[in-house]
C-alpha cells in the first residue's frame, strides 16, 4: 500500500517520492525515462507533482507494439521519441542472430542510450528483479549519468493503486493481460508470452523474421548453426534461453543453466 504502518511509524510512499525528486533536482531539469508502460506512467505524474523541471524521453526500440506507441503519442505528447542510429533489424544482420538472454546486446543499443552526464529519472523497481533490488535508490554510473529510481520500494500494487486514485491514462494493452509492456518477443519472455506475442503481433514477428533472413542472407559463409534464415527465426522462437541444439546436420554444444550462460 502506499501509506504504511511500521515500528518506525506511517510512511507515506507518495511523498517520499516527491521529497526525493524535490531534493535531487538539477539546475538543468531531470532526463526522465518514458517506455509507456505503467510505471513511466507514474513517474511522470510525480514528477509533475513535486513541480520539478524536468523532460521526457522514450527510446524508440523498433519493435515496440505498435499500441504503446500510440498510447504515447495520444497520451503523452511532450514526450520526446529518441529514434536510435540503428535498428533491431540492422542488430541482428550485424549479430549474426537475434538478441538471447546470454546475448543481449539489443538494449545497450537501443533502450539505455541518451541523456549522458544528466540526472535520471527511473521507474525501475526491487520487485522486478533480484538485480535491480541490489541497486540504489540514488546512483552515478561510470559515464557520469544520476539514476533516482523513486519508485525503487514500491510494488505492482503500489503502481495500480496510484494510477487509478489519480486517473492516468495507461496503455490498454495491460486489460489485455499483460503484467509487462516492452518489446515484442523480447528474449526474456517465457514460452506464453511468446505465443501471445505471436498471435497479438503479426506485423512486428514479420519484421523479426525478414531480419533474419537478411542475416542469413549476409552472414551465410560463417553461419554453420542453421540453414536459412527461417530456420534461424524458428530455433529463436523455439529456445528461449539461448540453448543451442544438436541434430543431424550440427554438432552445437548445449550449454546450461549451470555453465553460468543463463543471466
């Protein structure tokens, strides 16, 4: 819940969030981070609320659903959309493959970019992983850049609970069923959502599957894994956790969870 009763007290998860805004504003504004999903809903509504100075930015993936990216440009109109100097198409060509789990170098390339050197706004949350619930509410990284993740304590709950006392809009994908909105087919997702994915987003799996054919296409000479690039687009579909399979044509070592590949 957003109001709490501990042994320390009532604390209020709305203001300390305001509090914390309030206390790290920069002299130039916040670089606040917008994806469209719930909790870049709520974000932007706190920050509008402590009354700091700040500009938003969503990271143009290349294969968002095609519904978030609607719900932005209706919704949220001063949101700044960073295209990216490529695209997931181009990655994968470059890659050799569509992004895995034991490599993911989609992100680096197309969803943390932007805003160097500037006070972040962010919207992750412990809840989500055991990774973000080691990292600080307050952090600098290496290239100079300040995260204040000012929902970092609160849950789905927390969230929900915000976005319906105050009304704000948010993508209906969520009505739909989904917990989370990111890429489609992103190689986090367990075998539902990418059957879900499959059938809800025809025209973004066309474009996977056009990648990677080019990928084959271009890389046929040092590709010995699959034979076309359908093929390719099959066994990604397939083996989620970037396993790769033995059969009759290759041999193709099968690494496991326990070799440390599996992040």
């Amino acid at each position: 819940m957003l109001i709490e009763l501990s042994l320390f007290g009532f604390t209020d998860k709305v203001a300390d969030a305001v509090a914390l805004l309030r206390e790290h504003e920069p002299p130039e504004g916040y670089y606040l981070c917008f994806s469209g999903g719930k909790d870049s809903v709520v974000i932007y509504d706190l920050a509008v609320r402590a009354g700091v100075k700040f500009d938003a930015h969503h990271n143009i993936t290349t294969v968002e659903p095609p519904e978030l990216l609607q719900f932005i440009k209706r919704e949220y109109p001063l949101v700044v959309n960073e295209h990216p100097s490529t695209t997931m198409y181009q990655l994968i060509v470059k890659h050799h493959m569509p992004p895995l789990r034991t490599a993911r170098y989609c992100c680096a390339a197309l969803k943390e970019r932007g805003g160097v050197g500037r006070v972040k706004i962010t919207g992750i949350r412990s809840e989500e992983s055991s990774r973000r619930a080691k990292r600080r509410q307050v952090e600098t990284d290496r290239h100079g850049s300040t995260f204040v993740h000012v929902i970092k304590d609160w849950t789905a709950a927390d969230v929900w609970q915000y976005i319906r006392e105050n009304n704000l809009p948010y993508c209906k994908l969520y009505d739909e069923g989904f917990h989370r909105i990111g890429c489609v087919l992103c190689p986090f997702q367990n075998f539902a959502q990418v059957q879900r994915d499959l059938e809800r987003f025809p025209s973004v799996v066309d474009y996977y599957r056009r990648a990677c054919r080019a990928s084959f296409a271009a890389n046929k000479d040092t590709i010995r894994n699959w034979t076309s690039g359908d093929d390719m687009f099959n066994w990604w579909i397939q083996n989620r956790r970037g396993r790769f399979i033995v059969d009759d044509c290759n041999s193709i070592p099968l690494f496991s969870e326990d070799d440390g590949w599996i992040l």
